[in-house]
C-alpha cells in the first residue's frame, strides 16, 4: 500500500505466506529528501555521461586521426615520390578537408598522367605505323627491279641501266628517311649543339635559292625575296641548321605548287627578331588539317607526297630546329590559294 501526502511519501508492504500475513514492512521519508537524492543521481549520471563522452571524443578522434595521417602520408609519398621524407602535420588543421582536396587533386593529376599516357601510345602505335609504310614502299620497289634483273633483265640493255638507277633512287629514300628520323631523334634529346653564328639573312636565303635551282626551274616556279626593310640586320642562328629549314621549306613550296607557280621569300624587321615568310600559291591545305603539319609523316596529299620522294619528316624538322633556337614558327593556308609558314630568327646585337 502506498500514502502520499504533500510533504510525506509512505510505502507499506505486506508479506503474505498461505494465506496468512508473515509480516509488513512500513517506508516513510519526506518529499523534499527524496528529490534530493534524485537530484545527486541525475547529476552524477550527466557528469559521468559528460566525461565518457569526452573520452570517447578523444579516442575515436586519435583513431581516426593517426588512420587519416597514414593515408595523406602515403599519398603524399606516391605524389613526390619520396619514400623516406617524414611529413609532420598540424593537429589543428582540418585535416579531413585537407585531405580530400589532396585526393582530388591527386586523381585529376593521374587522370591527366593516363590521358597523357594514352595519347602517348595512339602517338607511338601511329608512328610505328608510319615508319613502316614509308619504308616498306621503297623495299618493295628494290626487290621488284633486282628481281627483274636477277631474271635475265640485267642483260636486257633496254632496262638494266633504268632499274639501277631506280633502286638507287629508293635507297637514297630510305637513307634519307633514316637521316631524318635521327636527326629528329637527335634534335628531341638535346644532343646536338647549335653552333650560333652571325650572318645575313638575305644572302643566305639567296644561297639556298640558288641551290635548288635545277628543282624549281623544271617545274617553271618562281622564287622572289622581299625585304620589308631599308637597314640592313644579321641574324643569330645555327647556318647549317637553318639551311635545312630554309632548303625544306623551299622544297615543300615547290612541290605543293602548280607549274608555273610563285614563291614568295619575304622578311620583316620585329622587335628583337626577324620574321620569315615563305609563301606559295599552291593547292593549300584544309582548315582541319592545319594543327596537324608538324607532325612525323603527316601529309595532306600522300599522291605528290610519294611523288616527291620526301621523307614525310621536313616540317617535323623544321619545327624542332626553330623550338631549339628557341623562336617560333606556325602555318596559315587557304585551300586552293595556297600556304604560308612564318618563323623567326633572332637578331645579332
């Protein structure tokens, strides 16, 4: 049984054994020292819940913290690529930010690292691919007229001479290839030198014309040089490099032109340099194409390509000799109007 009164709380219990009551147990307490001791117990119980909850706090965090840390460390290790360089962070730091900024930043550097790694192999497969039909075309060609000839038309005076002189031509191809692929190889890892010198632009342009006289005469092509300039200015550059951009600028010129085309050589005085200007008005190359002229075998027409006997490597050439002076060169054309590839050289002080 149970008595509450406004200032007392009684609790009567009764034990009841067969019926019969064994005996009763009587509890009183006032009001007010029961809500004491409630009180003391819920107050204990929060500052109890308080202080685990802190240590809780404390553990998990270091747990957490001292995980986090060994992957930032790794991927910090496997971006700079020092295994044994100790990292200390701050504690303060909001190191679950840093964190994921690190690791996005680090996939969209992998990304871009396989994107460029891909490109790299589509680059190397096509080469591959490149190499081989330029070179297949001539050992085709050796073998059918040294097969004629082993057959009896070493005899045959009609053809002999001919074909001796066509296998020469395709080896002098294939030598030229290979020339110009080491060239390049050459050029792309630093070993050659440039032996800079001092001379007239004008005068050696006029040299290279000279040259290839017998080559643009039997295609009744014209070749102008025009100085955009009263003073007379020398340029700083490697003679025999730049002969060998002059020579195959001129050649493409000649060969991508009609009979009875133009050329133009023209120069400008800039700032420090000396732009180059070699123009024909020849058949042109499409817009789309453009961005692709540069490159190892590359060619807009493969018909006056193959024709012409050329390496597919000239304007590849040109490119790392002009990037190795450290000037520029670039490409404008109009399809059916004809090309103009301008570079620059570098004046003498």
């Amino acid at each position: 049984m149970t008595n509450y009164s406004a200032n007392n709380l009684s609790l009567l219990y009764s034990a009841i054994i067969g019926g019969s009551v064994f005996g009763t147990l009587f509890i009183s307490s006032f009001i007010f020292s029961l809500d004491l001791n409630i009180g003391i117990i819920l107050a204990t119980s929060f500052v109890c819940m308080l202080v685990s909850f802190f240590i809780l706090r404390y553990l998990l965090f270091n747990y957490l913290y001292n995980r986090i840390r060994l992957i930032y460390k790794t991927i910090n290790k496997r971006k700079t690529g020092k295994t044994g360089h100790a990292i200390s962070l701050d504690h303060n730091l909001d190191l679950i930010s840093k964190v994921e900024d690190d690791v996005s930043k680090w996939a969209d550097e992998q990304e871009k690292e396989m994107n460029r790694m891909r490109e790299m192999n589509n680059y190397r497969k096509e080469f591959v691919g490149n190499v081989s039909h330029e070179l297949k075309t001539p050992i085709f060609n050796i073998q059918g007229y040294t097969l004629t000839l082993l057959e009896g038309g070493l005899e045959d005076e009609s053809i002999n001479k001919k074909y001796l002189k066509k296998i020469e031509k395709n080896i002098n191809r294939m030598t030229t290839i290979v020339n110009d692929l080491d060239l390049i190889t050459r050029l792309e890892s630093g070993q050659l030198k440039l032996r800079l010198e001092s001379f007239s632009p004008i005068v050696f342009c006029n040299e290279i014309i000279e040259s290839l006289e017998e080559i643009y005469l039997a295609k009744s092509v014209k070749i102008d040089v025009i100085k955009h300039y009263e003073k007379s200015f020398f340029v700083n550059a490697d003679r025999e490099f730049m002969r060998q951009v002059f020579t195959n600028l001129f050649i493409n010129a000649i060969h991508y032109n009609d009979e009875n085309g133009n050329i133009k050589a023209e120069f400008f005085e800039m700032d420090k340099s000396i732009l180059v200007e070699i123009t024909d008005d020849g058949i042109g190359i499409p817009e789309e194409d453009l961005p692709r002229v540069f490159e190892r075998f590359y060619r807009v027409d493969k018909s006056r390509s193959l024709n012409s006997g050329g390496s597919g490597l000239g304007l590849a050439i040109v490119k790392h000799i002009i990037d190795a002076h450290e000037q520029t060169v670039n490409v404008r054309s109009t399809l059916g109007l004809g090309t103009t590839i301008a570079f620059t050289m570098s004046k003498s002080e």
